[in-house]
C-alpha cells in the first residue's frame, strides 16, 4: 500500500505527460497610469476611489486578471503577459492576486523600476521559472536603448518555466511595440524572434507562447514581419470560427465608445512546423463594466494544450 502511494505522484506526472500540459495564455495591455487622461478615461486609482471602486480602473483591471486566470479550464496553467504597466501598478495588481502569484520583468527605461513593464504573471504552485530576461529592441539589445527611431524604449520580456507536476517545460514571451516608427515595429519584433531563438538554443526546441500589443494590425508592419519569418502562428489563425469567442475580434478600443478601434493584440504560438499546440478556445473579452472602460484595450485570451 505504502509503495503504491510513493507511487502515485509519478503517475499523474507521467499521465500529464501523455496528455499534453492545458495552457491559458493572456494578454492584456491594461494602460498606463496616466498623469494626463483621455477623454472617457477613469484614473487608475485616487484619494476618492475608496468611496466607490467605479470611480477608479484598478479594482476592476485586477479583478479582470483575476476571473481570467480563475476562469481557466480544469488542469490548466495560467501565464499572463500585461503591457504598459507602471511599477505602482505593478505592485497594485500582484499585492490584488496574492501571494500564490509572482511576475518577472524590469521597467523598460532604466531596466530597473522606471518605466513600463511588460511583465508575466504565473502561480508559483503550478510553474517553476527556470530563466529569465529581458532585452531592448534595438541594435543593442542588451543595453537600455532606443531602436529605429521609436518613441519609446521597447522590451521583450522573455520566461522558461517548468510544469512542476509534469516536468514539461516552455517559453513564454510578452512585448509591447513601438506606436510612433514602423521600422521600430518591423525591426523590433525580428529582435523578439531572434531572443526567443536564442533561448531555444540553450533549452532545447521547446514550445513558445508570445503575446502583446504589436501596434500594428493584421495587414500592418510587425504582423506581416513576424507571420513572414514562418517561426510563430496568430492563435486567431490556428482557431476554428467556432473556437474565436466575444463580443468582436477589435481589441483596441481607445476610450471613445464611438470609434470602430482596431485588431492589434495578440497571442502566438510556435515554433510554426513542429505543431507543440493544439488550440481549445480564441477569445476576446469586454473591457467595458459598468458602463466604464478598464482600459483602452481589450484582454485576449487562449486556451491551448502544450502536446510536447
């Protein structure tokens, strides 16, 4: 009996391994604590939010992440990619998760805490970190940097992580596109592919996740670079009409509910030939609650299985 027992964790480990690993995988650029607002736009938080929590974004962008990850299929592991994330919200949201869940990532500005984040959020009970990094998109990729005339510094934060039941392991990628120079994009997300690559050396040909907000639709500069490289696939791609979920496919919104917005965030998955995914549910979500926008974009969600 006793032996049966010692017996049982190999077992589930080794029926994870023959099943696949279930995956949802998040993106959601959650906007910046702006100094300045746009027209529509509720300040992430203030001296008057403890009055009521819809005069206010934070309460309702942690609760979004929260419900997603808790929302998640039976067995499945949870990474989230954020962009645009200052180090106050930064704190805001993992102090609003809990203690079961950490992140990785640097500010973009100073690689320390200044600046935007793209940072990933996992649960420590289910992923182990294995490596991580995070690189400028630029010519200097290991040094803090501006590229190609962008507007901003621009990151790609990169993680390995360990299924720890399981032992299966994959990378995970988060970045945020530059908004102001085209070949900043084009350029940039080669800077992602070659990173992520160069992980893959050192790890083996493990399965690759990448979300973010590209600024740039499907018919635009990054998205036709990165499908051109034939190393990555659009989730929206690989799922059936049936598997693509929400209110529309536009994820860009802005805070004017009379503007269309557009389709500029994203999940990929790869590498493209050897088949790692197979794809259970696309979907995009409301960011409106209450009658007020969370943010200016909307969270894109993925449910897939890591077959190997």
């Amino acid at each position: 009996m006793q032996f049966k027992t010692l017996l049982a964790p190999i077992l589930l480990a080794e029926t994870a391994l023959a099943q696949g690993l279930p995956i949802r995988v998040v993106s959601f650029n959650i906007r910046y604590d702006a100094g300045s607002r746009e027209s529509g736009e509720k300040p992430w938080w203030d001296i008057f939010c403890s009055i009521s929590k819809d005069r206010c974004r934070q309460p309702h962008v942690i609760d979004a992440i929260s419900k997603t990850a808790s929302g998640a299929p039976s067995g499945a592991v949870t990474v989230i990619g954020l962009q645009e994330v200052l180090d106050n919200q930064l704190k805001d949201i993992q102090n609003g998760l809990g203690s079961g869940w950490a992140h990785i990532g640097v500010g973009r500005d100073d690689g320390k805490k200044s600046g935007e984040y793209n940072p990933i959020f996992y649960r420590t009970d289910a992923l182990k970190l294995v490596h991580e990094e995070t690189k400028w998109l630029s010519p200097t990729p290991d040094q803090v940097s501006f590229g190609w005339g962008a507007g901003s510094k621009r990151i790609v934060t990169i993680a390995v992580f360990e299924h720890i039941a399981s032992g299966k392991k994959f990378i995970h990628a988060n970045t945020h596109l530059d908004n102001v120079s085209s070949q900043a994009r084009s350029e940039g997300i080669k800077v992602v592919v070659s990173k992520i690559q160069a992980v893959q050396t050192t790890y083996g040909p493990l399965g690759v996740s990448l979300t973010g907000d590209f600024n740039s639709d499907p018919n635009g500069d990054a998205y036709k670079t990165l499908s051109g490289t034939e190393f990555l696939e659009e989730l929206y791609n690989l799922a059936t009409p049936e598997q693509r979920i929400g209110p529309n496919q536009l994820t860009y919104t802005t805070f004017d509910t009379t503007k269309r917005g557009s389709r500029i965030d994203f999940v990929w998955l790869g590498p493209k030939n050897a088949k790692k995914y197979s794809v259970q549910r696309y979907e995009i979500l409301n960011n409106n609650v209450n009658g007020m926008l969370i943010s200016d974009h909307r969270p894109v969600v993925g449910d897939v299985t890591l077959l190997s």
